[in-house]
C-alpha cells in the first residue's frame, strides 16, 4: 500500500517535473522579447470605438499601381516559385544599378542580399555578428526592434541618448565619448524612428570615420531614406563611407513605395560581408517572396513621381502636426526633418505610458508611449502622421482641450 502510495506520488511526481521541463525549454533568450508597449495601446483600442489612431508606422498612402499591377502579373506568369537565394537577378541588378547611380558608389551585384523587409536584414546583421561580450551602440529612444534582438543573441546593448531640446540630433561626439573596449558595433538609423531626426552629412561622416578608424561595425538602417522634408540631399553611409569594410547598409520598399506587407527588403555591404550573411540568410527564410520582388523592380526602375507626391504629402502632414503639437498644452516639441513621426516630450516627471493610457481612454486617440523606445525617454509620446491632415485636426480637436485640463 504503501509502496504502491510511493509510486503514484513518484509518478505524479515525473508527470510534474516532465511539465516543468517543458515549460523550461524555450530558449533563455525569449526573455529579451518585451512586449511592446505599441501592442498594448493598439490592443486596447481595438476594443475601442471611434479610435483616431497616430499610432501607426506604416504608410497609408496606396502603394502605386504600376508596383501593384508588376505583381499581379508575375502572379499570372507562373513566377510562384523560389528565386535565387541572393534575390531574384533582376532586383538584385536593379539596386545596383539604383544605389550605384544615386549615391556615386561603385556597387557589384555580390554587394547585395535581399531580405524578408528590412526587418530580416537587421535580424540577420544582428544575429550573425552578436554575442556575449560584443557592445552594441544604440540611440536612445530608437526604433524598438534593435535592443530586444542585439540582447537576444548575447550582446550587450549601449545606449547613446538623443535630446529634444536638440531635435533628438546626434551629436558625433557622444557616440565617440560612449565607444569603449567592447564596443563592437553602432545601429545608426537615419532618418529616425521614432524621432524624426534627419542626421546632416557633417555627423554621419564624423561617426563614419572615428568607427572605421576603431575597427567598429555600422549597420544603417535607412528605411526612411526618401522621407526628407528640409534637406536637399540625404547622407548615407553609401555615400559618406569611404568603404564598405566595416558597414552595412540596410533598406527596403517598405516605406518608400508604401509596400509594407509586400516584405522585400536589402542589405549591401561588402561582398565578403553578404557571402557569410547570405548563408544566414538560406538558413533563415531561404528567399524574399518572388512576385513582391517583381512589384520591387517596377518600383525602382518605373517612373519616380509616385515618390515625390507622397513626400509632399508627408510634408504637409509633418508641418501640420509641428503646429498642432505646438498648440498643446503640456508637450515639448520640434520640428522632425524627415520619416513620419514626432516624438514631443512631457514635463519631466510625468509618465508617458500611464498618460497615453488615460489619453486614448478618455479621447479615443492612440499614440505610443516614450518607453517603447528606450530607457531614457519615459517622458515622451510618439505621434505617427502616417495620416490625413483631415484626422490630424480631428485627433488634436480631442487632445488639445484634454491635455489643457491634466493637472501635469
Ligand atoms: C526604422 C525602421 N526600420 C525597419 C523597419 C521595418 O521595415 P520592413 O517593413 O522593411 O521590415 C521599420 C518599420 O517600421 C522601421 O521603422
């Protein structure tokens, strides 16, 4: 009886641990993946009605037809299968082509990887190259993919704070000041989500040639790299790097042609750099989605206009939401030179997120909390003005008499 007691409570006892063990058998990095704070605000709207939303960071003009219509077509013409694990051969001539002519660099196909979005291109920079012991650069606030994956894969990240009081600009010598023996490599994300912040050619050079002196890695992510309101020309690290060594530069159609879900995105580096990243590559998603890469080429090689008129649009927009958040009482703001977004600061001591919270309770506008971002930016809200002017004046009608009454 006894004996037998023993052996039921021995077997509940395997049954137990056999659960704990399964529990236990994700992986440690798991641990690393927060849950965004953009995912709670835009969950609780979802429960919402009449929600005006300045959380979004994703175009909502429509993506050009002579994009769409490439990718039907290639649906229509059997092109369903894989492409060559690089990318398909006509996009990967194609950014050659593009980026060679609109940056003045000499570029060979083997320079280039396409990518599932920008989004696989960081993953797979980050991934092949972190690990315990190697320091990772990062902005804070910056865009909230960096942190999560560099901790994921072993490494450590710094954080180098960015200031409204300057435009959240980075100053050169703060990235310099922050390298230290183990720093291994900077995310320079320019223009920056969620700031705004367009980085002139005097930074990105400084940052460039102190990194490259110092054997450090700059992985750019330049999503946003035709959103530029005020500037004439943009500073990529195609043009300001006098190599590509120690960089890469990481892109995609995303934003540019409104092709968010079509997922194709790039990277180009140096071909030693794509030879080892395009093994990581086959191992990760194989290819990028064939007739999105089609849609790809008739976005680069068709006609450029499409581009223009949604800057102008954005434009407008951006100049909008600077002078609405200027009428809002208890928002510090500025003026963001480029991408779709404006990241106001609070008084100091305020929390953002607990503010966001009651703001969309009490209004029905969603924005994103600061700390989404970062660590130093708590005090902050992220409005998107991937939006019409018409729901920009409507969202601020709400927030405006709102923000008057908190007693901050
Ligand atoms: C700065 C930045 N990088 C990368 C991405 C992801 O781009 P993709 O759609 O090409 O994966 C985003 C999307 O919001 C972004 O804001």
């Amino acid at each position: 009886m006894v004996a037998s007691a023993n052996h039921e409570s021995s077997q509940a006892k395997s049954r137990t641990v056999k659960y704990r063990k399964t529990k236990a058998s994700w992986n440690p990095a798991m641990q690393a993946v927060p849950i965004p704070g953009i995912r709670r605000m835009v969950n609780l709207a979802a429960t919402m009605k009449d929600v005006i939303h300045l959380s979004i960071g994703q175009p909502d003009l429509p993506t050009p037809k002579h994009i769409i219509d490439a990718y039907v077509d290639a649906l229509h013409a059997g092109q369903t299968g894989y492409t060559m694990d690089a990318g398909l051969p006509e996009l990967v001539t194609a950014l050659r082509d593009y980026y060679g002519k609109r940056y003045n660099r000499k570029l060979t196909r083997d320079n280039i990887l396409v990518t599932n979005g920008a989004t696989e291109a960081m993953y797979l920079a980050i991934a092949a190259t972190a690990a315990p012991g190697r320091q990772f650069l990062v902005t804070d606030p910056s865009f909230l993919l960096y942190a999560p994956l560099i901790r994921m894969n072993g490494g450590e990240v710094k954080y180098v704070p960015t200031h409204v009081e300057n435009n959240h600009q980075l100053d050169p010598n703060d990235v310099i000041r922050a390298i230290g023996p183990r720093t291994f490599a900077l995310i320079l994300n320019n223009p920056n989500n969620p700031t705004g912040a367009v980085y002139p050619r005097s930074t990105v050079e400084a940052i460039l040639e102190e990194c490259a002196y110092r054997g450090i890695q700059v992985y750019a992510d330049e999503v946003y790299d035709h959103f530029i309101f005020d500037d004439d020309e943009f500073a990529s690290v195609l043009n300001c790097a006098v190599d590509l060594d120690n960089i890469m530069c990481i892109s995609s159609f995303s934003k540019t042609y409104s092709m968010a879900g079509l997922r194709v995105g790039w990277v180009i580096s140096s071909q030693a750099a794509i030879k080892s990243l395009r093994r990581y590559h086959m191992f990760t998603t194989s290819v990028a989605n064939t007739p999105a890469q089609f849609a790809g080429v008739a976005a680069l090689n068709g006609d450029q206009q499409c581009v223009t008129d949604m800057l102008n649009i954005y434009r407008e927009r951006r100049d909008k939401i600077v002078d609405l958040i200027a009428q809002t009482p208890h928002l510090n703001g500025y003026k963001p030179g480029g991408a779709f977004f404006a990241f106001p600061d609070l008084p100091p001591h305020v929390d953002g997120t607990d503010l966001a919270l009651r703001m969309l309770k009490e209004t029905g506008v969603c924005v994103v909390p600061g700390d989404s971002f970062g660590e130093g930016c708590t005090n902050a809200l992220r409005f998107s003005f991937s939006t019409t002017c018409e729901k920009l004046d409507a969202a601020f009608d709400r927030i405006i008499p709102w923000m008057a009454k908190q007693n901050l």
